[in-house]
C-alpha cells in the first residue's frame, strides 16, 4: 500500500509540474482585452471620450519594448468595442507628447492560425506571412489596410494586392500624450488583402507597434532580450470567464489520488 500511495504522489507531483511547464511559455499572452457593444458607436476622431463614445470600453495597459534597448519601454492603454452594424473599434493611448511626420502605430492581427505573428523576435527577425495589418502615420491621420509580407519586418498595403483599404484612423496629441482611435468591419470580405474576419463571442489575435520619431525608437511587443513576444488575444464579448489555474488542477489530481487510495484500502 505504501508503494502505492508513493508512485500516485509521485505521478502526481510529475502531472503538476507538467502542467506548470505548459504554462511557462515563450509567447506570452498579455491579454485579454475585451470587446463590449458600443453605446453610441464612436466618432474616430482620434478623442478617447470614456464618459460617452467609450463608457463600454475595459482598458487594457500593455508594455512596449525598445526593440533595440529592452530596458526602454513605454506603457499605453489599449480598449476596444464594437458597433451595432459589426464595426470594430480600438482606442489607443500613448505616452507621446508630439506627433512627429514619421510617427507610426499599426495593429497586426493574426490570420493564420498555423503561421506566428513573429518569426525569430530579434531586430533582423521578421513577420510570418499573410497576417492582416491596420496601419497610419499619425501626423496626417492617412490609414493603411496592408499585410505581413514574410519578408524582415516588412508589410504590403492591401490595394498593390488587388485588395481594398477598409481601415479608419485618426490621432490627436495633447502635448502630454497621444490618443489614436481606429475601425475596421468584423469582415471586409477582401481575401486579397488577407483581412481578418471575426464574430461576436469570436477572439483574435493582435500584436502592436509603435514607431517614435523624435527619439528613433520602434516600441513593440517583441522582447528581444528573451528572445520572445508578447500579443494580445482579444476576445469580442463582455463577459470574463476565468482559467482554470494550474493550482486547481493539481490539488484535483492529488484529490483523485487519495480517493483511490481510500477506495482500495476500503475494498481490502
């Protein structure tokens, strides 16, 4: 019996730290970021208005790296909501106090669920291929819909692929911070230009990027120094449901084990 019991704690311990393993994983999701109905719609006009536009909305703060300098980052917020006519809508607030010509903020959304969003998280590293991307230079407000090229850090816009540009955005700076609003449909229905397509109670995934000009900085959610990214898993509902977590599961599997154990001495 003491055998017994030895080697069922002793699968169990292996089962825990198993399941803790699993868990300990490179690609770290630093979500979820949740997508209420909106009430009204907003107006993308780059004003994050929380009282109005944005009451539904669940902020989410997000740190982004230094590509290049790891121990350089910013944190930003990050919210989202949809509309009634299945538009979805971001909010993006940046601690940037001037919007510089060359300033750029894009949102790459995973569209192919065997392809990572980034191959090889490193300054020559790249993007997988085929992934849709909602891109603007914020000085001008002027929205791109491209897509990951597969090539470095490289992207295409939708139209030089017989595609169509179905992205809105819009920025404005306060000298303190930036805010950045975007929208795009739940589904444009352009395959050429690999755009993604969502329902209510669906989730994607997304990965930012955000390029500073006055400093030369591109903050992302590659961490370099870990040889790793981060990303978002958006999910296009209210209601937060909580993981079961690893603790439960092996306090369940130890539970079991002296459960059979009791049962065996019983039938003895």
């Amino acid at each position: 019996m003491k055998k017994i019991f030895v080697r069922i704690i002793f699968g169990t311990l292996l089962l825990g730290l198993f399941f803790s393993s699993i868990t300990i994983s490179a690609i770290n999701n630093v979500g979820p970021l949740y997508t209420c109905p909106a009430n009204p719609d907003p107006i993308v006009d780059g004003s994050i208005d929380k009282i109005v536009e944005w009451k539904t909305g669940v902020p989410l703060t997000v740190v982004l790296f230094d590509l290049t300098n790891q121990a350089n980052k910013i944190v930003i917020e990050i919210m989202s909501v949809y509309g009634k006519d299945y538009i979805l809508y971001w909010a993006v607030t940046i601690p940037d106090t001037a919007i510089n010509p060359e300033d750029y903020f894009f949102i790459v959304i995973r569209t192919h669920e065997v392809n990572p969003i980034v191959v090889d998280p490193t300054p020559n590293g790249k993007f997988g291929a085929e992934h849709d991307i909602k891109f603007m230079w914020l000085h001008n407000n002027d929205t791109m819909d491209a897509f990951t090229s597969g090539v470095a850090f490289t992207w295409k816009d939708d139209i030089s692929n017989l595609g169509t540009n179905d992205c809105v955005g819009k920025a404005r700076n306060n000298r303190t911070h930036t805010t950045i609003e975007m929208s795009t449909p739940f589904n444009s229905g352009d395959a050429n230009g690999y755009d993604f397509n969502t329902y209510v109670n669906g989730t994607i995934d997304i990965f930012l990027w955000y390029h500073d000009e006055d400093n030369h900085v591109d903050y992302t959610q590659i961490r370099e120094s870990d040889v790793d990214w981060d990303y978002i898993e958006q999910k296009i509902q209210c209601t937060k449901t909580s993981p079961i977590s690893i603790y439960a599961i092996f306090l369940s599997l130890l539970s079991t084990a002296v459960f059979v154990i009791l049962v065996r001495k019983r039938k003895r």
